[in-house]
C-alpha cells in the first residue's frame, strides 16, 4: 500500500502517514465494535462479517487503479477501500477483527499450551502464506519491469501490475469469506449479560493494554511507512522497491513460520518461561528496528555501497521478524490467560484497540522524516524504543501476577 501510494498516486511521505492515520484509526474502531458485538453473536460469525468488509476494500482498490487519470478522485477511493481492508500495517491485511482469532481459539481450547499450540499453528500457517503474498508483491515488481521494457511508461506499468495484484487479492479474500464458514464453535455455557467485561478479567486485560499502548506508538511510527521510506533512502524505482520490499518480507515470513511453529511445539511439550521469553522478543525487535534506521538513513552513502546497505536492511529485518515468531503465540496465550471465558472477544477488541489507537503515531512519521531528511528513518528509531519499551512494561507488569 506505501508503494502504491508513492509510485502510483504521487504521494510524498508525509500524505503516506496522513493517509495511514485515518486507515489505522477506522480499524481500531471497527474492530473494538466487532470485539463487543462477537461476545452475543458469536466469534465465527463476526469474523464472516468482518471479513467481507477487506473483500470489499481490495475490490475498491482495484477500481481506484482504473480512477488515476482524476488523481483525487483514485486518492480518496483508495485510502476508503485501504480502510475497508484494514491494511493497518506493513506486512498484510489484518482485517477489521483480526482478534476474533484469539477469542475463537481461546473459547475451544482451554489448557494454556494447547492456546499456544493453536496460535502457534495459526501464525506458521498465516506466515507461509504471507511467503506466496510477499512473492507476489516480487512478482508485481517484475511485471512492472516487463511492462516498462516493451516501452510502457513507469507509471502505467506500475499502475497495471497494481491492478493485477489488488484483484488476486479480492479472489484470495472471497475465499476466506467462504472458508470461515466451515469453522466450528463451541458453544458457551450461558450468554453474555454484562454490557463490556467481567470485573474479574478487567485487571489482567488493564495492564496487557498499559504494554500495548507503548508498542502501538512504536509500531505506528515505524511500520506503515517503511516500504516508501526504503524507495525514497536509496532512490528505487517502483519495479525494484516492489522486487526489494517482496523478498525481504517472503524471507521474513519463512522465519516467522519456522519460529512461531518451534515456540508452539516447545509450550506444548514442556513448561516454558513463557513471559520472559516473549517480554525479551519485543525489546530486542525494539533494538533491531533502531538498527534498521541506522542503516536505511546512511542509505547509498553506507561502506560498500547501496548494494551492501540492502542486504543489511535484509539480514535485520529477517532477525526482527524472528523475534516475531517467537513472542507473538506466547503473548496471544499470556494476552487472553485471565480472561473471563464470557469476555474473550471484548477483551481481545479492547487489547487490540490499545495497540491500535497509539499506531495513528503514524501520521507523525511522514513529517519527522521530511523535517529532518539527514536521518530519514528517525521514525523507525524512534519507533524501536517504544517497542522495547513495551516488552519492558509488559514483563515488569504481569511477571506481579506470578506463575
């Protein structure tokens, strides 16, 4: 979405993080709606209705290609459809109840290492087929590069290969749609009558969000962006930053899946220490991504040239992305440990909207960057030290609640 927002809609920047303010902020607020709305209903059916909402955002966005001859007309149909995807962040698609996942893992399972197994599982499986999405987004470079060789300017290439990529997209969620209606659900033993949360679950889920507002702030200010940062630091045409940005990510993907299914075996085998494990994952992917905006910001003027400077942008990225598979099946089970089974989908909205809200930081990001060009991925610093923050916070928060 960077990209397409760079290559084909002219944006700078900072209407990079404007446009992303207002798609984070929709998400966050659609998605505490369906976190309260599936405790009554159900989690498989809200996760049905929820999904449909990025089926229609990836059909916007193929329309939106077909609008750029009226550049505010395809700007402003673009960033609605974005919204309706829920393409709050670098790496996919999170959907508008992203959490409905935890909520519907948590309510059929209920032994702890058997949650961590299943959002172990989960996370490998989503993470491999990110691979395939990443190597589209590759592909999508390629094609953009074939078009441009038969003497297609940079822009229509880049326009068509878009269009071509947002409508495999709209497929791919239609497909989902249909899938989810072949989960199941275990019934609840009675149904919900309290207006939010029980008073039991409310001071576990207070404190994950206390750890979730430092990581939001950090990923909003470091994430959305990187891409179009990455394009803009070492001067990359749109076929390269789409080839570049796909490989990284299908890398970083491979290392989620292989680190998230290792973590998911691990629990289940054998007692962990599960929030010291995942506490340590996010400073450290704090600590990376500050690293990653040394790099990005000496961009071309880096020892050995730009070619060199990528390939460390590579290297860390691919151990941020570990770190990824790491913390993220033992935080989901740690996350939802203290919940109320009656609360489990207005808990995971209310943790995941205190994760999200913090992310429109984003719509400072484009501005640090331009302001201070000299570091142009001052956002990503900064960024990572809110991170790691929270893996402090997190740690020093519920390491109190004991084993």
């Amino acid at each position: 979405m960077p990209l397409y927002l760079v290559f084909v809609l002219k944006q700078g920047l900072i209407g990079v993080g404007a446009a992303y303010f207002a798609i984070i902020l929709f998400v966050a607020l659609t998605s505490f709606f369906f976190g309260i709305m599936s405790d009554r209903i159900g989690y498989v059916r809200t996760m049905i209705i929820s999904e449909i909402l990025p089926f229609a955002g990836l059909a916007g966005l193929t329309i939106s290609t077909f609008l750029t001859s009226n550049a505010t007309l395809a700007l402003t149909v673009a960033i609605i459809s974005a919204m309706l995807a829920g393409i709050s962040t670098v790496g996919g698609m999170r959907g508008a109840f992203s959490s409905g996942q935890q909520a519907l893992i948590a309510n059929n399972w209920k032994e702890p290492k058997d949650r961590a197994n299943r959002f172990g599982k989960i996370i490998t499986i989503a993470s491999i087929a990110s691979i395939i999405g990443s190597l589209l987004l590759a592909f999508q470079g390629i094609l953009t590069g074939a078009l441009q060789g038969h003497a297609v300017t940079e822009l229509l290439a880049s326009t068509l290969s878009f269009r071509y990529m947002f409508a495999i997209g709209a497929v791919l969620l239609f497909l989902s749609v249909l899938s989810l209606s072949m989960v199941k659900e275990i019934a609840k033993a009675e149904k919900k009558r309290h207006i939010f949360i029980k008073k039991e679950s409310s001071p576990h889920m207070y404190k994950v969000m206390a750890a979730q507002i430092f990581a939001g702030i950090g990923l909003g200010l470091a994430l959305p962006i990187l891409p179009a940062i990455i394009a803009k630091a070492y001067a990359l045409d749109s076929a390269t930053a789409s080839q570049l940005i796909g490989y990284v990510f299908g890398i970083g993907y491979m290392l989620i899946a292989l680190a998230s299914s290792y973590m998911s075996r691990l629990v289940y085998r054998r007692e962990v220490p599960s929030l010291k494990i995942a506490s340590s994952a996010r400073i450290m992917q704090g600590i990376i991504m500050a690293l990653i905006a040394v790099v990005i910001s000496l961009g071309p003027g880096i020892p050995y040239g730009a070619g060199f400077g990528m390939a460390m942008f590579g290297l860390l990225y691919s151990a941020y992305a570990l770190l990824i598979g790491i913390g993220v099946p033992l935080r989901s089970m740690i996350n939802i440990g203290s919940i109320h089974q009656q609360d489990y989908g207005s808990a995971s909205a209310a943790m995941g909207i205190a994760i999200q809200i913090p992310q429109t930081s984003v719509s400072l990001s484009g501005f640090l960057s331009e302001a201070i060009s000299s570091f142009i991925a001052l956002p990503l610093a900064l960024g990572g030290l809110f991170i790691s923050i929270s893996g402090f916070v997190y740690w020093k928060l519920l390491n109190k609640e004991g084993k």
